[in-house]
C-alpha cells in the first residue's frame, strides 16, 4: 500500500504541530473566560460595596454589638483615618456577602463546562445552597463573636479598663465571620466531590485522620493567632466533615441510581 501523501507545502513536524495548537487555542479561551467571569464578580462586588457603604453606619454599629457595654471596656478610633477605613472594611466585607450568589454562580459557571450533561443539573441548586452555607458561617460566627471577645477580655486585670483600637476589633470581627463562611462550605463540597465520583465515603473515612490534622494546621492559618479561635473554628471543621461524609453517602446513591 502506498502511503498517503501529505499535502505539498506541509511536513511531518507541521501535523504534530497541530494538537499542541489546538490544546493552547483551548487554554487561551478557558483563560479568557475565566477573565471575563472574574471581572464580572469584580464589577459585581464593588457595586455591593458601594452600595453597603451607605450603610456602613448601621452596619459598623451591628458589629460593634458584640463588645460589651460597660465602664471598664471602650473601643477607640487610634488614628486619624482609622474611622473612615473602618467603614470601607466594613462595606467590602456586607459588599462580599451581598454579591456572593454572583461570584458563587461565576465559580460554578466556570467549573460547569467540566461536567457531564446530567451532572449539570446539580449546579444551580449548588449555587444557591452555597450562599446560603456562607451566610450561615457568617451568622454562626458573629454569634461566636461575643463569646470570643469576653474570653480575651478576660485577661486584662481587675483594676484596668479596656481600650480596644476600633479597626483592631473589626478586623479581628470580620476575619472570623469570612472564616466561618468559607468553613461552612466544606459539606456542600464534599457532596459535590462524591456526586461526581471523585471521592468515596470509604476514601474518607480512611483519610479522617489526616483531615484532621489539616483541619488543625488550617485553622491556624484563617483565624487570628490565638489558640481559642483556632479551637472554637477546628471543632465545627471536624463536625462539618463528618456531615459531609453523611451527604457524600447520599450523594453516591443518588448517582448510582441514575446510572
């Protein structure tokens, strides 16, 4: 048999040429969507922010709820711009919370074109169980918050009064409420994981241990660096795992069935 010709003009190393084309053609565009849904999350956060600082009042005095009223206790504005910054933290952080079910459904949108046709079907209910797993780690937090104040409260001496720089205390507050949100993510993720096959209930409780020690190492790394937010964030870390396990279970059955 005589073998096919190549086309006049074309060689051997101009046809092996053609798939790595083809492959960086493909990671040139999934770069560009990925620009495109990271400036529309952008966009989307700062219009959040900007109109959360409006509020920024309101929404600073919610905050500040959590430290105690007394005469021993004070949070105080240390710098001259410290009380303006204050409020833009404040508004990035409630901006981040309003725009999440934007840059929640950006994320997955990205992701979705990796899935199969019935695994799609799974996305917008992830979406929306996604936001409402991150408000519900902020909400958990700020209720945490007040427990965490009178703990390090707590150190000072009978006879001293307590004077807090107010944007040490709010960053301190914010840190743990973005903690807790992204933390309460973990069920939702693990479900996904099994649901799609990549991970197994028997994979993770064999790796429990191990996750563990991650957890821990961490938690040290999101929270401040103080051993009781470390603890207070480990213990719903570990729960929250093993509630995932609990969903993956579920997750696997209901993907079993639908093959």
């Amino acid at each position: 048999m005589i073998p096919e010709q190549l086309p006049q003009g074309t060689s051997d190393k101009e046809t092996d040429s053609e798939p790595s084309s083809s492959l960086i053609m493909n990671f040139l565009s999934h770069l560009e969507e990925l620009r495109i849904r990271l400036v529309r999350a952008v966009l989307f956060l700062a219009i959040g922010t900007g109109i959360c600082l409006i509020f920024s009042k309101y929404l600073l005095e919610f905050i500040t709820q959590t430290f105690p009223t007394d005469d021993a206790a004070h949070l105080a504005l240390l710098q001259p711009t410290e009380g303006f910054v204050v409020r833009l933290k404040v508004a990035f952080v409630a901006g981040l919370f309003l725009s999440s079910p934007v840059w929640f459904s950006q994320l997955w949108g990205f992701i979705s074109p990796a899935l199969y046709k019935n695994e799609k079907k799974i996305i917008i209910p992830v979406v929306i169980l996604s936001v409402f797993a991150f408000i519900l780690g902020a909400a958990f937090g700020y209720w945490i918050l007040p427990y965490a104040t009178e703990y390090f409260r707590s150190f000072a001496l009978d006879d001293m009064t307590v004077n807090w720089s107010l944007g040490k205390y709010l960053d301190f507050s914010l840190r743990l409420l973005v903690a807790f949100g992204v933390v309460f993510e973990l069920p939702l993720i693990v479900y996904l994981m099994a649901r799609l096959g990549i991970v197994s209930t028997k994979q993770l409780r064999k790796y429990r241990r191990y996750v563990f020690i991650g957890i821990l190492i961490a938690s040290g790394f999101i929270t401040p660096p103080d051993i009781f937010t470390q603890v207070v964030l480990t213990i719903p870390l570990i729960v929250l795992y093993e509630l995932g396990i609990i969903m993956a279970s579920i997750a696997i059955r209901k993907r079993e069935k639908t093959e």
